[in-house]
C-alpha cells in the first residue's frame, strides 16, 4: 500500500503545470486590468464584471505560484534528507 502525499508533495508534483498555470494567470489578470481600465467609461456593468475577472485571474496565478514554491521547497526538502543520510554515516 503506498503512503499518502502530503499537501507539499499534491501540490510541487508538477512544476510545469504550476508553471503553466500561472502564466495563463498572469496573463488573465492583466488582460482584466486591460477591461477594467477601458470600462472606466462606460456602464458600471463591465467595470463589475472586469473586477470579478480580475479576482479570479489573481487566484487562478495565486494558485499557480504556490505550486512553484511547493516544487522548490519540496527540492529543498529531498536535498537536506539526502545530505543528512550522507554525512550522518561517520564510519
């Protein structure tokens, strides 16, 4: 039976769909910010819904970026349980 994952280990499985992920997120948010400058002029309608577009690009980058950081921080983690098992053998 295989033990389960941790959060960390979900989540900096898959470096480059985080990448890909957060891209398309920045991409978006900007994109909205682009909606949102040009609705300033015109009905409120478009500003509200260039805003909630905004919020949920942010998220889906916010989203995007932990699973960056989780990745590195995993490598991280695998790294210092290898240096410990290599220069905890003093023989």
């Amino acid at each position: 039976m295989q033990e389960p994952q941790s959060r960390l280990e979900k989540l900096g499985s898959a470096p480059d769909k985080s990448w890909r992920i957060f891209i398309q997120g920045l991409i978006g948010f900007w994109l909205s910010a682009a909606v949102v400058w040009f609705s300033l002029d015109y009905a409120p309608f478009y500003f509200y819904i260039a805003i909630v577009l905004l919020i949920i690009a942010f998220t889906y980058a916010v989203w995007g970026y932990i699973g960056i950081f989780a990745n590195r921080w995993l490598r991280l983690k695998i790294q210092r349980e290898q240096y410990s098992r290599v220069f905890s053998d003093k023989e």
